[in-house]
C-alpha cells in the first residue's frame, strides 16, 4: 500500500531524481521509491554484514546495463524486476527493524 507524504528536497536531491526519472522514463515518485528502496537495502548490508540481500550494487548495475542495451526485450521482465527489488528492500528493513526494535510489530 502507498502513502502520501509531503517531502521536503534540497535542489541536488530533485535534480538527481528527476534525472533518473527522465532517463529511465519513470515518474518521479517511482523514481524516489526505487531509490529509496537501493539505498534501505545497501544500508542494511553495510551495517549487519551477515544480512546477505539476494540483490546488491552489481546485480542491479549489471539489470540496469542490460535494460538499457535493448528496453523493448527486457522490458518484459522489469516490472518482475522492479517487485522483486521491492521484495528485497521489505526483508531488509524488516531485518533491521527487528534488530533495532524486537518490540514494534512488523507491517
């Protein structure tokens, strides 16, 4: 389920997201939530290196490359891609969360 929520960016913050979304031909919200989702998922492997994502840096580097080579053949494949990439950033910060707050009740 999404959210609303209103978010405050510095100038840099909007012009690399808006870029992603111009290039990729995404909107800018799907654009900030694929961002935000690499990033849950790079921060958690960083601080609890025993938390192995099946996705990391090269992985998605080597998907975006590919896509990027030919769109109209991969583009089959990239809302699987996109959900699966979803998937991995909800372990990964239901990881954490358990770690840091065994208490709170997870989604």
């Amino acid at each position: 389920m999404l959210k609303r929520y209103q978010v405050l960016l510095a100038d840099w913050q909007e012009d690399y997201i808006k870029l992603h979304a111009q290039q990729y031909d995404w909107s800018f919200s799907e654009s900030l939530r694929l961002i935000v989702s690499v990033e849950i998922i790079n921060w958690v492997a960083a601080r609890y290196p025993q938390y192995k994502p099946k996705l990391n840096d090269k992985i998605l580097v080597a998907r975006l490359k590919k896509w990027l080579k030919s769109p109209k053949a991969f583009e089959e494949s990239f809302h699987k891609q996109i959900s699966e990439l979803y998937f991995e950033a909800r372990k990964a910060a239901e990881f954490i969360l358990s770690k840091e707050n065994p208490k709170r009740k997870l989604f």
